[in-house]
C-alpha cells in the first residue's frame, strides 16, 4: 500500500487535521504506525458468518447465529492527537461489526440511566426495579447493576435461547483455541469474575426496561447525535431477543456479535465514543456523560484489576505492555480496538489489526510522541 492511500483523508470528514509536527509527533514513526497497521490484517475470513458457524467462539449446537451478521471489510483506522487527525489506514467510513467494544457502548448508557435517575443506586439488586422473572430467587436476586458491570453477577439462566453455561469457563487469552462452556459450580454474585455475553446481553436488557424504549434511539438521541456522529451505524440483537415493554414489542440488542447482531459502526464515529471518553463526558462545552460516572467506570473491578464498568484498563501494564498505564480500551474480538491514552490527549482505533500485532502497534505510536 502506498503512503498517500495510507494518508487519505475520508470524504466527509470533519476532523480537523494536524501534521506530525504541529500535534508533537515524529512523521517517520507515525507513517511507520500506520504502514505496520494496513499489513497486519488479522487472518480471519471475509465470510464472517462462516467464521462463526466454524465454531471459532464455541462448537456446535451453541454456536447457532441468531443475529444478523455480513462480511467484514478491510483493516482500517486512525489516530487523533488533541483531536484532530494525525494520520488514518485504509477506509475509515467502512461500517463494520465491532463484536464486544459494543459492551462498553452499554457502559455509556448505563451511564446516562445513571444520570437520569433510572438507576437509584450500583450496588441495589437489580431484581427491586426489573421484575420480569431474570433476577428472582436468592442467587439472581442478589445481583447488582455493579456487578452486571463489572462481569461479576454469576447470573444464571438462559436468554433468547443462550445460556449462561456457555460462556463458563471462558479464557479470553485462548479464545478461538480452548474450551469453555464446562459446568463449574457458581459462586455469590460478586465473588467470581468472568467474561460472559449471555450476562452482558441480561444487562443490556435491563436497560432497556429501565428506560422503556429501544437502546438504539436512546444511543443515538443522547450520545451520538451530541458529539456529531454519523447515522451510518446500527445496533441489533437476535430474532429471539423481542420483549414486551408495556405492551409493545422492542428488539434487545447484544454486547457482542458472536452470535449473530450488535454494533455495526465504523472507526470515525469510533474515535468520537473515544474522544468523549478521554474529555470525560463532555463534548464542546456540553455534558454529554456525568464526569462522575466516566471516573467510576475506569476504577479497577478488585476481582480484575484490568477491567472497569465494560472497559478494558492497563493497570499494571497488563493489557498492553507498550500503552501508558492509564490507557483504557473498548476492545472486540477480530481486532477491533478503540485505545485511549489520557496521559497524551491521544485516540487510535484499529479495525481488523491484527491481536498480535496490536502490543507493537501501540509501540510505534509511542515512540512517535516527541
């Protein structure tokens, strides 16, 4: 790829453009970022649908998609330095599935429930206010919206025909490769943490009773119009996730695509979610999040000090050994990353990079910060 197709500027763009030089960056090592990025695309198939009917996230019968998915696109993405755009790879503008960076878009709404008084208190049983049979019994009924949060709730059941049992066991560090799904005996909620969409989809339905109207359009009403985003983007659940909210039926939407359905977005409105996240909720002058709630979702969970509330943290260095520790991430599977870096104004997301490469990527950006 040459260096003026790596530099394009997508066609309506609004970002304000810097030069290297201007946002205190070495142009060498930030086109070096941006060459290294376009050719470490990760070896997964166009035909995302046969990816997952492979049984890439677990085998057969529970890797059944009950969402909608399509082919993924290129490798793509773009850097803002005090934001503006330093430098962008590939097609920006390209709407593509975001699999589980969906889950800290939840986060941001939990943040407006928050704000709005939907959600009086983290640490009350979910149970007192969402009353359609998910939190009954002593082991559900203890769960909080904090716990739900922090991927500590151990809920139990299915939902829209997943159950929790599927993702027990999970080893995010050898997904695509290990087993999951082995029964395990639960502990209290609370007291074991662990990756698992069926939990983070029981969230995102409580959501949406709590506000009682799509998440979509409450997605859209209260964050991405605020901050300027496109209306090229969509968020979906599964042909099963319909629900009655009072008396009419609304779609769930997931935190994830591994089955099918969630976000489909591209990199520039990306960076935006990002560039809110990194000016704490406010965006030119306006409230958009309660700083509050910014800071809280970026405290490490205790069980996992490299999670928050959906967001991935760099606590001790431990997700990314080259990012400053204050870094934190909206990360998905295939690549997808959105990196904010507080400590120097500064938002990449990569698109379809490479996992593997990412540790190396972060590097070179780094070592472009003069």
């Amino acid at each position: 790829m040459s260096l003026p197709a790596i530099l394009s500027r997508p066609q309506g763009s609004e970002w304000p453009e810097l030069a290297a030089g201007e946002a205190g960056m070495n142009r060498l090592w930030l086109e070096e970022a941006a060459r290294f990025a376009a050719a470490n695309e990760i070896p997964w198939p166009y035909d995302l649908k046969q990816h997952l009917e492979s049984g890439y996230f677990e085998p057969a019968p529970f890797n059944e998609i009950l969402g909608p998915v399509r082919s993924r696109g290129q490798t793509n993405g773009l850097v803002l330095r005090s934001g503006a755009k330093v430098v962008s790879w590939g097609d920006t503008q390209q709407v593509d599935f975001t699999f589980s960076a969906a889950k800290s878009y939840l986060s941001m709404l939990a943040g407006i429930a928050i704000m709005d008084r939907l959600i009086a208190d983290l640490d009350e049983p979910v149970g007192r206010t969402i009353r359609d049979g998910g939190f009954d019994g002593p082991h559900n009924g203890a769960v909080t919206w904090r716990q739900l949060l922090q991927n500590t709730s151990e809920w139990e059941g299915s939902l829209f025909g997943k159950s929790d049992i599927i993702d027990r066991n999970r080893n995010l560090a050898v997904e695509g490769q290990g087993r999951k799904g082995n029964l395990r005996p639960l502990r209290r909620p609370g007291e074991h943490w662990e990756y698992n969409d069926v939990r983070v989809n029981r969230l995102s339905l409580a959501l949406l009773r709590r506000f009682g109207r799509p998440l979509p359009e409450v997605f859209a009403e209260r964050i991405m119009q605020p901050i300027g985003a496109s209306t090229d983007w969509s968020w979906h659940g599964y042909r099963t996730s319909g629900v009655d909210v009072e008396g009419r039926i609304i779609e769930s939407v997931s935190g994830g695509t591994h089955w099918g359905g969630g976000m489909l977005i591209h990199a520039e409105d990306q960076a935006r979610l990002g560039l809110l996240m990194l000016r704490r909720g406010e965006w030119n002058g306006k409230r958009v999040l309660p700083a509050s709630w910014v800071a809280e979702s970026l405290c490490p969970c205790p069980l996992k000090p490299t999670y928050g509330f959906l967001w991935w943290l760099n606590t001790d260095h431990g997700r990314y050994q080259s990012a400053p520790e204050a870094s934190f991430f909206a990360s998905g599977a295939g690549g997808n990353l959105t990196w904010i870096d507080p400590d120097h104004d500064l938002v990449a997301v990569t698109r379809w990079l490479d996992p593997t490469a990412i540790d190396s990527f972060i590097r070179l950006i780094m070592q472009a910060i003069e």
